[in-house]
C-alpha cells in the first residue's frame, strides 16, 4: 500500500481526515475526505500544522504536499526504508 503523501510503498498505513475531526465536530461540519498516509508523515503533519490549520488551508493532499516545511520533509522521507521507525521534527 502507497502512501498519498511520500508515495513510499509502506506496511501499515493510517487515515488522515483532511479536516480534523475535532475541528469539524465543533463547527459542525462533514469530516469531509480521508486520505491513506505513513505514520511518519502522519505525525509530520500534526507536529507542523495546527488543526485550524489543516482544516481552512491545508484540506487536501496537494496543499499538504506544497507547503514548504513538509515538501522537505517528504523529500528527506522517500529515502528512508519504510520499515524503519522514524522520529517526527520540527526545525526552528
């Protein structure tokens, strides 16, 4: 299975809601759609972005995947054996 972010070839993967849950049950909006990704990119993405965040700006893929602090990320993380446990970071 691929994940939709690193498109690394991953055992396990985790489902993203590109609206936080928690954002849209306070709203009381639809989830809206999922996305399959790696947990390291899962955990990339909640250590950068807040959930107000994720759920006004960055709501799909693709503007997951342009913004600059996770397209370094990304590019760091297609190189890593997907097997392997890596730490999430955040540079300052």
């Amino acid at each position: 299975m691929q994940c939709q972010l690193c498109d690394r070839d991953c055992p396990n993967l985790t489902v993203h809601h590109l609206i936080p849950r928690q954002y849209a049950r306070r709203k009381k909006r639809d989830v809206g759609p999922l996305i399959d990704i790696c947990s390291p990119c899962h955990k990339q993405i909640h250590t950068l972005f807040s959930n107000k965040q994720l759920a006004e700006e960055l709501n799909s893929a693709d503007k997951l995947k342009s913004t600059p602090e996770l397209r370094k990320f990304l590019a760091w993380v297609r190189k890593q054996d997907p097997h392997k446990k890596v730490r999430s970071f955040r540079r300052r």
